[in-house]
C-alpha cells in the first residue's frame, strides 16, 4: 500500500480518531426489533461487520443478544484508549482519585508529539499538562499526544497486563500511537521513533498493514463488550468515586454525538476508525443505559478500499449503527 505524504498526514491524521457525522437510517417498524432485524441494516456492506450487542436479563424481563463475527479479532482504531483511561484510574483507586489525577503534571514535549493532536497542537506546545486534561483529551477529542502522555503515565505493559487478567484474549494494544505509526511506515527504529522521524518520513509508503500482530490497535466485538458490561459497573475499581469518574471522562466521547446515539439514555462511548490507502475501519463500542436497563455494544466495520477515502461507506456504515441503537431503545422500553 502506498501514500503520498499529504495522503500519509491525512490517513494517519484520522488513523486513531473519531467517526464522522452520520445521516439517517430507513425506518424499523416496532413490531420488527428484533436480532434479525438489526442485522439486516448491515447487509450489503463491504468488508467484515463484527457485532456483539447486550442487554443483560433484568427483573424477570429476558436477555436480548444481537451477534454477528463477534469473537473476530479486528482493527478498532481508537476504541483502545477506553483501556488507558481505566488502567490510569485503576492505578489512583480512592475516594480522591479525582483530585490526584488532577494534581499530577505530565509531560508535553516531543517525547510524546504525535500526528492527529488538535488539543495539544504539536510542535507549538510544550510544557506541562495535568493527567485529568490528557485523559480528557484523549476520549474527548481523540487526541493522540494526550493518548501518548497517559499511556507513558499508565505504562504500556500494565495496560496490557490488565486487559490479560481480565480475559480478553482477542485485544492488542500499541506501545504508543507514534509507534504504531512508525510500524506502519516499516521503520526499523519504529520502536523509538521520533516526532523529527514522523515528520521525515511522512511522504514515505505505508508498508505493514494496520491489521497486525506487531503494532496494532484491535480486538473482537465479544471482549469489548465484557469489557463495559464490567468497567460500567465498576467491576475493575474498588471504590466509587473512581467509577464516577470513569464514566464522567467516558460520557464525553466524540462518537456519542457523531454516531448519534438515541436521545433519553445515558452513554458512554469511546469509538475509533482508520481511512488509509487500501484499509478502512471503524469501531463503536460502550454502554448505554436506557431507563433502568443497561445495553453494551461494540459494532464495527473493516474493509479494503484502493482510495484513501470511502465516504460513502462509512456514512451507510453509521447510519446503519445509530438506527440499530434506535431500535435497541425500543426494544428496551416497549
């Protein structure tokens, strides 16, 4: 696969980044909500569709499951950061777990620049950050030199080391995302690759595969989906001030409002996507509740397309996405 440098910028630009804005889906009668049904919004998309999509039985009301290629391993882009955030705040677990991430200062400089910044705009700043700003970034806005700070903080492996004890056997997590980016450009430094290095090579061809047992960010719809049906419940901390603000970081990702999901339920959502020359993805994964009924999801797409943009399908993709969440609501509450 090959790119032209401002092809390279642009595609890993939006390599760990949110989704785009979405446009509306067909109508579902009610009497329709079923699996069937959500699955068929997804039919005649290229590529794999991975969907895994639970709500756990609750007062004597049944369990409802949606699945399709759910224990697929897949590329799900910036869906990984949800796993930083927990570990971060795992490792601060208290009743002041708030304030300590808000007290500790972490490092803004190019040991952390990495491409698709907005909020922290490398090289133009530098200094120091509080961790909770970085976490924020990083669900947020996606941002990637906020990813890297936490997960320099968190410690790559001890993220790794949680998401092991946990029995997710299907998730793979990046070193760093600039890491991640020099894999993809087949550095042999890619290990310690540098923002002077990113910079240089930008114009360089894209050589290894986002999808990869090196440097990648993936998983299967199955562990991201115990994954929340664990973290939402506070299942990984000890105390609930640090839930709390699990889900107060999580409540603000982007996919929330670009997915958009349905009105009238509390969501917490970290998605991710990938457009470059030859691969795409995009990933939606989280926890939704509705009423008194909690629902935990993770849809996602991956695909080959020559072009290093496919517009179209990620709009059909999406749309698709927000109306099957539409009918999880129904279903919920009829």
């Amino acid at each position: 696969m090959t790119q032209t440098r401002r092809g390279f910028v642009g595609g890993m630009a939006a390599a760990l980044g949110g989704v785009v804005a979405t446009a509306g889906a067909q109508g579902t009668a009610k009497s329709d909500v079923s699996s069937e049904a959500i699955l068929a919004l997804f039919k005649g998309l290229p590529g794999e569709v991975g969907i895994k999509i639970h709500a756990p039985a609750a007062d004597g009301r049944p369990e409802f499951v949606v699945e399709q290629n759910a224990a697929k391993r897949m590329f799900v882009g910036s869906a990984f950061k949800t796993f930083v955030l927990c570990e971060t705040l795992r490792q601060v677990d208290g009743p002041d777990a708030s304030a300590k991430i808000a007290a500790r200062q972490l490092d803004l400089d190019a040991s952390v620049w990495s491409l698709d910044s907005a909020t922290f705009n490398p090289p133009n700043l530098i200094g120091k950050v509080s961790q909770r700003t970085a976490l924020e970034a990083m669900i947020l806005h996606s941002d990637n030199t906020g990813t890297d700070m936490c997960l320099k903080a968190a410690g790559p492996d001890k993220v790794r080391s949680f998401i092991s004890s946990i029995g997710l056997k299907n998730t793979l997590i990046p070193d760093s995302t600039r890491v991640f980016f020099g894999y993809l450009l087949g550095a042999k430094n890619y290990e310690t690759f540098t923002w002077d290095d990113i910079m240089a090579a930008a114009n360089a061809p894209m050589v290894n595969s986002p999808m990869n047992t090196v440097q990648t960010l993936a998983a299967s719809a199955d562990d991201l989906v115990s994954y929340y049906s664990r973290a939402l419940a506070g299942k990984f901390f000890e105390h609930k001030e640090t839930l709390l603000q699990f889900r107060q970081i999580l409540s603000m990702g982007d996919a929330i409002w670009k997915l958009p999901m349905p009105l009238g339920g509390s969501c917490f959502v970290k998605g991710g996507s990938i457009d470059v020359s030859g691969f795409h993805a995009v990933c939606l994964p989280g926890g939704m509740l509705v009423g008194d009924r909690w629902v935990y999801f993770c849809i996602t797409i991956n695909w080959d397309a020559k072009a290093e943009q496919d517009p179209a399908t990620v709009k059909a993709f999406v749309a698709a996405g927000a109306k099957a969440m539409e009918l999880v609501k129904e279903r919920l509450t009829a």
